[in-house]
C-alpha cells in the first residue's frame, strides 16, 4: 500500500522505517529541511520538503493514489487541516491524525478524521497500568475508540468468586477473551470457566460498559 | 452582541477596538504576550475589551473568554490551521451561530468554506483593492 505521511519527527520517521520494512511503500513531507535531507540520504527520495496543509505540495506526494494517510506532526491544528484536505481534495481512503491535546481526540473524529491517536491518552493509559491495584486498566482503545480492551483483577471476596463465566451477566457487548491466574497462567475462557479471587480478566467492551463491568467483577456481597 | 475573537496580531486588534467603541461586549484570546501590545492598553484596563492569555483552540481559554454565550467568532491569528481548528470547535462544540475564519492559503479558504465557515482572507481583498486601483488597459 501507498502511505503518506505527513511530519518527519520521531514518530513519522519510525513509523516510515517500519513500514519501509514491511515493503509498503512510504512517503514523508515535512517543513524542516534538515530532517528531510536526513531521510533522504539513508533511504532515498521518500521525504520531500513541503507542507501538509498546501494542496499543492500534497498534490506532488500523491496523496490521490494513497491507500492511507497519515498525519503525524506535532501540532494538532495542522494534523487537523491535514487530514481535512486528504478528504475533501484527494478522496482520501483513510485518514489519520496523532493528537497531542487529548480534548481534540474526539473532536478530530467528529470533524470527519477516520481515526486519532492520542499520545497524552496513550501514556497515561501506560502509567496508570504501572499502578498496582488499579481496579480497571485500560490496555487499549480499538477501533473507532467506541470499544476498548480493559482488565480487572478479581478481589477476594467478590460475588463472582466460584461463579462459571456463564453464570455472569455482563454488560451489553462485552465479552471476556482471557483469563489470567495469579500466577500468569492464561486461561482461554469457556462457558464453564470458574473464576477465582485474584483472577484477571482481559475484556473487550463498549467504553460506556466499563462502569458496569468493573463493578460486575469486583462488587463484594 | 458578544464576540470571541483568537489572535491579537495587527488584525484582531483592529477588529477589537472597533467593535469595542461600537459598543459589543468583545473578548480576545491571544497566547503570545508581545501579540498583546497591540491591543489598546485603555480599553483592556476599562474592561470594554477583555483579555485571554492562553491556547487560542484550547477549551480553557475559549470558555474564559465566554465562547458559550458568543454570537460571533472571529478566528484572525496568523496561522491558517489553528483559525481552522478554532473555528471548526466553536461552530461544532459551542454551536457559536456566526464563525469567521481568517485564511491565507487558497486551498483551506476552499475547504474551510466547504465546511460551512466564512472565510476571509486579508491577502486576496488587499490584492483586489491594487488591481481596482489599476486602469483599465486598452483590450
């Protein structure tokens, strides 16, 4: 496929790297020359000088015949018009933004990106995952940011302790993919798997299930 | 009427201080201290224009400048994105009834205006403003 990517900073370049490696084929506009001429001297002509948010300049990329987009500099405005003119101009597939300022994630996907990637999101979801005893981590959002996939540790004592997951009620739309032991044995989940105190479930839901499926696994009677 | 306007460069400060002495409740939000100076010191102190330091597409900022109650939106800072970003969040987030955009580049002014925003673009009125002063040649 023919991915164009706009921003050659940290994540642009890697993202370019592993995608050159994957044998996609891969091309970069950026505002800063040197970072152009940096790439161009390892990899050959796929940086080009120019802005993201010039038709013209997008034009010359052949962002018309990209299968994806993919704006990636590290201003949310300029990710945003980006994106916008991949759209509206070039019919683009497939959009998508990085997001700095966590507030313009949802925002972004209303005003018509396919898909946004909040770095500030992102890390804290890592951090807050470092916590121990977190009730609910987030592992990570899926796709349209609608679902996500979440753990939750079982406390001793729970009212789903001893219970077959078919006995358990969850929230509409979830559904338990894995159960993890205490001492990290995974557990493919049937119908007749029983829970225990100090279990981990990996669950995939809707993001407005997540209240209710933290207290489905950890309410104490 | 109450407007909102992001940038206090040589254009927003103009446009604030004339709505101001035609007596609208005007707010500007400018995240540039040096920008600020071109505001007119009086009015600020008098409270006839009120200032917002702070991120021009930020939440924070728009709402201390009283986006929510704003009839009109004037997005004048110098960066083309940013005007569209503000602008675009005041129109779908704060539903501000009138959105102004300013924009140099031709292809945002197309798509901005596409999406439903009055685009303006100092570049090409003050480009019609010379050609009119040019007469007309002989065919």
């Amino acid at each position: 496929m023919y991915i164009v990517i706009i921003g050659a900073g940290r994540i642009g370049t890697g993202l370019a790297k592993s995608q050159l490696a994957t044998g996609q084929e891969v091309f970069l506009l950026d505002r800063d020359d040197a970072r152009v001429e940096s790439l161009r001297s390892t990899f050959g002509s796929i940086a080009q000088l120019g802005d993201g948010t010039n038709v013209t300049n997008l034009r010359e990329a052949g962002v018309a015949r990209a299968g994806l987009f993919i704006a990636a500099t590290g201003d949310d405005a300029v990710n945003l018009a980006s994106c916008q003119l991949a759209k509206q101009v070039f019919n683009s597939p497939r959009t998508v933004a990085v997001v700095v300022d966590p507030e313009n994630a949802m925002l972004f996907e209303a005003l018509g990106v396919d898909d946004v990637v909040s770095l500030t999101d992102l890390a804290m979801t890592r951090l807050a995952s470092t916590v121990p005893a977190h009730p609910v981590i987030r592992l990570m959002p899926l796709a349209g940011r609608h679902r996500e996939m979440v753990a939750i540790k079982i406390p001793a004592g729970a009212e789903v302790v001893n219970r077959m997951l078919s006995e358990i009620v969850l929230p509409y739309g979830s559904s338990v993919i894995l159960v993890i032991g205490p001492t990290g044995q995974t557990e493919e989940p049937r119908p007749e798997t029983v829970l225990d105190a100090e279990d981990e479930v990996i669950v995939v839901t809707p993001v407005e299930g997540r209240q209710a499926l933290w207290e489905t696994f950890t309410e104490i009677p | 009427m109450k407007v909102v306007i992001m940038g206090s460069g040589r254009i927003g400060a103009r446009v604030a201080s004339s709505l101001s002495a035609d007596g609208h409740g005007v707010s500007v939000i400018e995240s540039n201290r040096t920008q600020v100076m071109n505001l007119s010191r009086t009015l600020v102190d008098d409270g006839l224009i009120t200032l917002v330091i702070g991120d021009g597409s930020g939440s924070e900022a728009m709402l201390e400048a009283g986006i929510e109650d704003a009839d009109v939106f004037l997005a004048l800072s110098g960066n083309d994105a940013l005007n569209g970003l503000a602008a675009q969040k005041a129109k779908s987030v704060y539903q501000t009834r009138r959105v102004v955009c300013r924009v140099k580049d031709e292809g945002l002014r197309e798509l901005y205006t596409s999406l439903g925003i009055t685009v303006t673009s100092p570049t090409a009125l003050v480009a019609d403003v010379i050609l009119q002063t040019v007469p007309d040649m002989p065919g």
